[in-house]
C-alpha cells in the first residue's frame, strides 16, 4: 500500500515531502526503500553508508521506526487523513 501511495503524490508536494521524510528518516532511509521501492522516486539516490551486521531484534526495531517516521511524514503533509486498512490481520505472526 505504502509503494502504491509514493506513487500517487502529486508534483507540487513531492518535494516538500521528499525534505520532510530525508530529514526524518536520515541515513537510515536506504532501510526503508528496501521495504518500499517507490519511495526512491521520492527521495532520489541515497548513500549506501549503513551498516548490515546488525542482528534481527535491532533490525525489526530500526524498521518499526522507520515506518512510524514515513507515516508521521505523509499524514503532516496530506491534506486528508490517512488511513490505514490491515485485512486479514488474524493471520499475522505475533
């Protein structure tokens, strides 16, 4: 959804979203586009300055936060609410 939804931003907010969500996701951002390829589009080429060694724990935690930062960023710069809907979320892992 969030791939999908990078692809929707209009030009005329692209680059006040793209300031937005470099200055709140830093150097990490290469995490996320990972996760969201579209995103790319959004913030240009990043630097590939981050470290892989990390163990799990630390990497599920980086990307929760990441995530949480992206959807802070875009629902500041929407003119709408954001909404978000998780189907079949029975299914998920614990």
């Amino acid at each position: 959804a969030f791939n999908g939804y990078c692809n929707t931003i209009s030009k005329d907010h692209l680059q006040t979203v793209a300031s937005k969500l470099k200055v709140a996701l830093g150097r990490e951002a290469l995490h996320l586009v990972k996760v969201i390829p579209s995103l790319l589009t959004i913030l240009g080429d990043l630097d590939d300055e981050t470290e892989e060694d990390q163990d799990c724990v630390d990497a599920q935690k980086r990307l929760q936060y990441l995530l949480c930062q992206f959807v802070s960023v875009i629902s500041s710069c929407s003119g709408s609410p954001v909404t978000l809907f998780l189907d079949d979320l029975q299914w998920a892992d614990p």
